[in-house]
C-alpha cells in the first residue's frame, strides 16, 4: 500500500521545494502539509489533486510506485519542529510506520520534553551533548550525562528535563512509535 506521506515528501524533494513553496503552489499552510508528509492527517482527493498538480505529476503517476524502500536517511530528510524550549528532528521520516521511532531532541536552559504517556512500549535515550533529568512519574530523578543512556518501559509516564546551564542533546528512540 502507497504511503501517501512519504510520497509527497520525496516528490517534493525531487522537486527542490520547501514546505512553504509547495504549500505556497497549492494555497494550503506549512502545517498541514507537514501533517500529510507524517501521515498524521489524510487528503481529500481534490487537494491531493492540487498537491499533484504542484508537483508536476497527474494522479495516475502519483500512485504508481517506483522506488525501493529507503534505507539511509540524510540530513535533508530529516524535518525539524521547533517549539518552546525545544526542537525535534524527525530524523527518520514517517517513521510511525516502523517498529520503532527516532528523533533528536534539543533541549534549552530550563526546557523539558513532553510527558510521554502510560504505553505499551519502551523508550530508550542517549545524551549526546549536556545533561538532563529523567523524571519518572514526578517523584523519580535520575540524572543522565553526555555519553550515557537511559532505557524506560511504557508503564509509568516520564519527561525529560533540562536543568543544566547549557542546551542538552538526546538521541530518543521509541517502541513502539509515540512521538
């Protein structure tokens, strides 16, 4: 089955286009656009057909599948979300798709991450740059240093926080995907 996502996200890259420029081509916003290419929402067939239209290739080609699955991922693929105190990269797109979910996340002075709910699954981080506290449950703590990790299961929910003096970095990684 066509993951309708990833296929506007390669055709888009093919095309040398920015989320703003094809969202711009096709009078749609940023966001939304960036939803379709995580699968977090779906088109109707009329914007799928301006989508289409936008990047130069009719229905028919759009859904005709051509390319292996993509095994090694650049930093051109990755898509970064900002928010308050915090950026993600999505380093593997549509990796919802997948047993398991990858992102960076960047932490500021006094940041935290959001607060991962009670799941089936189990996440592991590792700290490239600074340190940040596991908080589990709001009465544990522990805290991680650059070059070590952390391994939680999906049983109680945890955040991470920032409290050092200088930007944190983690590798989080989750199973399955929850982000």
């Amino acid at each position: 089955m066509l993951d309708i996502g990833k296929r506007i996200n390669q055709l888009r890259k093919k095309n040398d286009l920015t989320l703003d420029e094809l969202a711009s081509r096709c009078e749609l916003t940023k966001g939304f656009l960036s939803q379709l290419e995580r699968n977090l929402t779906s088109p109707s067939l009329q914007t799928l057909e301006d989508i289409t239209n936008a990047l130069g290739v009719s229905m028919s080609r759009f859904f005709t599948e051509d390319e292996d699955e993509q095994v090694v991922f650049t930093k051109d693929d990755a898509f970064i979300d900002e928010q308050e105190g915090r950026t993600l990269h999505w380093i593997v797109p549509n990796a919802q798709k997948n047993a398991m979910e990858p992102i960076i996340i960047d932490l500021q002075e006094g940041a935290s991450s959001h607060v991962m709910a009670i799941h089936k699954g189990e996440e592991f981080g590792y700290v490239l740059q600074g340190t940040i506290q596991l908080m589990i449950n709001n009465h544990s703590n522990y805290s991680v240093k650059k070059g070590e990790c952390f391994y939680v299961k999906g049983n109680e929910e945890y955040y991470l926080k920032n409290d050092g003096k200088s930007n944190a970095r983690v590798l989080w990684i989750s199973t399955p995907p929850a982000f």
